[in-house]
C-alpha cells in the first residue's frame, strides 16, 4: 500500500516537468507565457525542448502583390491565428446578441398588438351587446353613452380591429 502511494506521487510530480512553456512579446511590446508557442515570431523555450523559429516561405509574384498593398484572399488555406479566430468569434456573439435582441422586440410587439386586438374586441362585443354604458368625462362625472357615441366607437373599434388584427 505504501509502495503504491510513493510511487503515485512520484508520477504525479513529474508530470508538470513534462510540460514545455513559451514565452515571447506581441507586436506591442507586452510579454507573453504559454505552453503553446505562438504561429509567427521568436519564440523563447523557458522549459522542455526548444522550438525552432518559424521559416517564413518563399515570396513568389502573386505574394508580392498582396505585399505591396493588396488585401489577401479571406481564405487562402493558411490556418488562423488566435487574433482572428477570437475576432471571428466575438463578431458572431454580436451578430447572435443582435438577432436576439431583434427576435425579442418582434415578440413584444407582437404581444402588445395581441393586447390591444383582444381589448378591442371586448369593448366591440360591449358595445353591440346593446346594453346601457357610462364613461367619466373631463369634470370626472359619470355620464352615460348615447346611442350616436356609441355608432362612432362601434365604427372605430370595427376599422381598428380591420386594421390591426388580421386573424
């Protein structure tokens, strides 16, 4: 049992040794440390193996161009650096964010028009039902409805609902 635990502890201090840690500077000056080299630069091994400085390849004429001011094509098989990749990411989070925030508005406008078509028709049914109705006016007085009042708002609450609700 000893055995095992000694020698359990033993691999389990040696595997941070294994490890090998980067260090290098980004185009501002500010110093970096990883365990994963960078794609481009001097890199600097603090532990483990050192990594051989990347070769840039060879310029043909097309490169050229793209040297003298031209953009490159998006995708020209190269893979990403972490820069690009993080960009990528944070502009599909915003355009996610923004179709949300769209999809919601577009929800609480459809449940304000909702609202609004059911009250309609509530009031559209009170008023046909025929039965004698009272509002406050100015003064805050109840007075009751007369039957011209009630035809306009009967025909008001009809081209509303028209105009608003379509089912």
């Amino acid at each position: 049992m000893t055995r095992t635990a000694v020698l359990l502890l033993v691999m389990l201090t040696a595997l941070p040794v294994a490890a090998q840690i980067y260090s290098w500077k980004d185009k501002d000056g500010k110093t970096h440390y990883s365990d994963i080299p960078p794609p481009s630069g001097p890199v600097k091994t603090i532990r483990g193996t050192p990594v051989p400085a990347p070769v840039a390849p060879p310029v043909d004429e097309q490169e050229e161009g793209k040297a003298a001011g031209e953009q490159p094509a998006a995708d020209d098989g190269k893979p990403k650096t972490l820069a690009e990749r993080e960009e990528e990411f944070r502009k599909r989070r915003a355009a996610e964010a923004e179709a949300q925030a769209k999809a919601q508005q577009e929800q609480e406008r459809e449940a304000e028009r909702q609202r609004f078509c059911e009250d309609a028709r509530n009031q559209l049914a009170a008023l046909n039902s025929g039965q004698r109705m009272a509002r406050m006016n100015a003064a805050g007085e109840r007075e009751f409805i007369s039957d011209e009042a009630r035809s306009a708002d009967i025909s008001r609450l009809q081209r509303q609902i028209d105009e608003n609700c379509s089912n």
